[in-house]
C-alpha cells in the first residue's frame, strides 16, 4: 500500500516484509513436511550457527520464544526463589514475567531519561548481595550503556534483553555479544521475525550454553535422553522456524538499513515539532530502529487523532511495570520511578517497517504536524 493525501498508514505491515522469500519458504516448508524433520532438525542447529557467528558470539540456543529466553537465562544463572534480578520498568512486561516465572524477585531501576534505558547510577544503588543477574533491555533498536553497564555489575552476570536489537551495534559488536548472554525474541514484529513464535539465547559462555539446551527439553542429559538433570519444560525452537529465519537473516542488515533511512526522513521532517526525538546512534553505535518512538505531550490526544486520521500510531509502553496491577506487589507507587513514569505518559510510536514508503512517511508527518499545530 502506498499512502496518497488522506490515505492510511499501517503501524506495521507484515505483508511487506515477507514476499521476497515466499518462495524459498513454500518449498522450505514442503521439505520440512516430506521429512516429517519438525523438533531438533538439522534448519536448527544450523540456524544456531549462523546466528551465534551473526551476533559474534559463540553459541545460539534456539527457544520457543523471548520470555523463554530470559527466563531460561537466568535460571542458568542462578537466579531463583531468595535472589533478586534488576532491570527497568519501561519494558515489555515479558521482561518482568520471565524474571518472577525464576522465582526471583524483579528489582526495577528507573532509566535514563535521554537514553530511555537502565541508568547506571540507578542500578549501583540497587545491587545487593541477593542481585543473581541484571538485565538491561535495549530499548527500541537502541542499546543499553552496556560498558557502563557492565563496569557498575563487576561480576554480577548480565543479561541483554535484546528482543528489540537484532543487530544493533557499537564500537562494532552486535547485541548479543556485550553481555554474559542476551535473550532475543523472533516474534513476527521483530527486526528477525519468524511465522510464528521463536527465541534465543546467544552467549560466549559454553557451561551456560548446555544447561539452557537442557532446560529447554525436560532438563534433559545431551548424551542420554532418559537421563535428567534438572526440573525443565519444553521450551525448544521448531525446526521449520529455524528453517525460516534462516531464509530471513541474509536480509536482516538491509531489513535494519530500510529501518534507519525511515527514521532519518522522520527526524529530518520533525525536528521543528514541538516533541522530542528518539535519542539517535550510541557512540560509535547503530541504532536499528525496531520502532521510532518520539514523546509529546497530551499523548493520549495526540494518539486518538492520529488513529482517527488513517495513522496507525501506538503507545509502546503506556504504563511502566511497576504501576501494572499484576505488579501491585512489588511495592513500587506513583512517582518513585519518575522518569519511566514520564516516558511512559508521553511516548508515542510512529509507523516504521521495511517496505514502508517516503509517502507513507510524509503522510504521517503531515498529520502529526496538523495534530501539534
């Protein structure tokens, strides 16, 4: 679809994102069938490899999907029933649902309000002798100060929630290779997203490697399928995904590409907007754009007419972890993470996708700058 005066503008459009290998995964799916190849099929391990050597780390563990990935994550490091996991409250709830499905208890830290992600200074005041991980998620394509990061957790492991930063870099390493190990999510919407759901976990770390593989099936032996080492789940990833995110990954850094030169048309032709910008490239860092997020006041205003204009704007995330009633009990009120707060009443997401057209853009600039006028 390309947008015209007055037309619509999706927020995503799947579609799109997918022709270019329709083929290559009709015929992926019809082998797959005729082998009848559908759990730990040869598509997963060697989607594994090619997508550890992407991320430049060692190993790749394929999983059922993200929160599986964080969660199986920590268990590996250790977190459990008496231990603490830090991370931010301005996050996709997963985050903090993979953490408490550990039996730990989610400390949550305010953000940075330029970065959006994990304040460094926030978290040193909250590591305790009970802190078993600590998971800073880069936010939107954006990474984490993950130096920082790592300077102030002196050994504590940590954990990148890189749901959204399938190939963000800096200083020319990719997510998944800054921390002990990352959780990426292959939800269809994602940078590298699957025909349904997927996960994994990437790490350098082989011991954590192997216990994630055997948690991830019944806690199994590798050298004996009857033997088990541990309380586990099914939590694997199918082979026919991995078969299909492999068709995708050699696209992924174009995919990435398309997603950068939107958000440069978008803050060419917004910067005179009474808004704020999402924050750019990290120091010698890439920015990969899984959504372009600005922040405005009245949002909800905002939201409601560009909706009713044909723009398909969101609210990525309009109420912080820790104000959620499922959260009620962690003992977090109104006002004590003042900048997730804030962000949380003023985000606004923006369409952008691969395939999204200048158009389309300029459409949604028109409207949004009507909206502010």
């Amino acid at each position: 679809m390309s947008a015209i005066a007055g037309g619509k503008v999706p927020l995503i459009d799947l579609s799109r994102l997918d022709p270019a290998i329709l083929d290559d995964a009709q015929a992926t799916f019809e082998r797959i069938s005729r082998a009848g190849a559908f759990t730990f099929g040869e598509d997963l391990q060697a989607f594994e490899a090619e997508f550890a050597e992407y991320c430049g780390a060692q190993h790749c563990v394929g999983v059922c999907d993200g929160t599986d990935a964080l969660r199986l994550a920590l268990l590996a490091m250790g977190a459990g029933p008496g231990r603490e996991v830090i991370t931010v409250p301005h996050t996709f709830i997963a985050t903090i649902e993979a953490i408490a499905a550990t039996g730990a208890r989610p400390v949550l830290v305010d953000i940075d309000p330029t970065t959006r992600c994990m304040d460094p200074e926030r978290l040193a005041e909250a590591i305790t002798p009970q802190t078993a991980a600590i998971v800073p998620v880069h936010l939107y394509g954006r990474l984490a100060p993950m130096d920082e990061i790592l300077a102030v957790a002196d050994g504590i492991p940590v954990l990148e929630d890189a749901a959204q930063a399938h190939g963000a870099e800096i200083g020319g390493r990719r997510a998944g290779s800054l921390g002990t190990a990352a959780g990426f999510s292959f939800y269809p919407t994602k940078n590298l997203g699957a025909m349904g759901d997927g996960g994994a976990v990437v790490t350098d770390d082989a011991e954590l490697a192997a216990t994630v593989r055997s948690l991830r099936h019944h806690g199994s032996d590798p050298n004996d399928a009857n033997r088990h080492l541990r309380p586990g789940s099914t939590a694997r990833l199918d082979n026919l995904q991995a078969a299909l995110l492999r068709l995708k990954l050699p696209h992924l850094d174009a995919a990435n590409d398309a997603r950068r030169a939107a958000a440069d048309r978008y803050r060419a032709a917004l910067s005179d907007l009474p808004l704020v910008l999402p924050p750019g490239d990290p120091e010698d860092g890439r920015h990969v754009y899984h959504l372009f997020v600005v922040e405005v006041e009245d949002r909800d205003r905002v939201l409601a007419e560009l909706r009713g204009s044909g723009v398909g704007a969101g609210a990525h995330y309009p109420t912080p972890a820790h104000l959620q009633p499922a959260w009620s009990d962690l003992g977090y009120a109104a006002g004590s993470l003042p900048h997730a707060e804030a962000a949380a009443r003023s985000c606004l997401t923006l369409p952008i996708f691969p395939g999204i057209t200048d158009a389309e853009i300029d459409r949604v600039v028109s409207v949004l700058t009507d909206v502010l006028s």
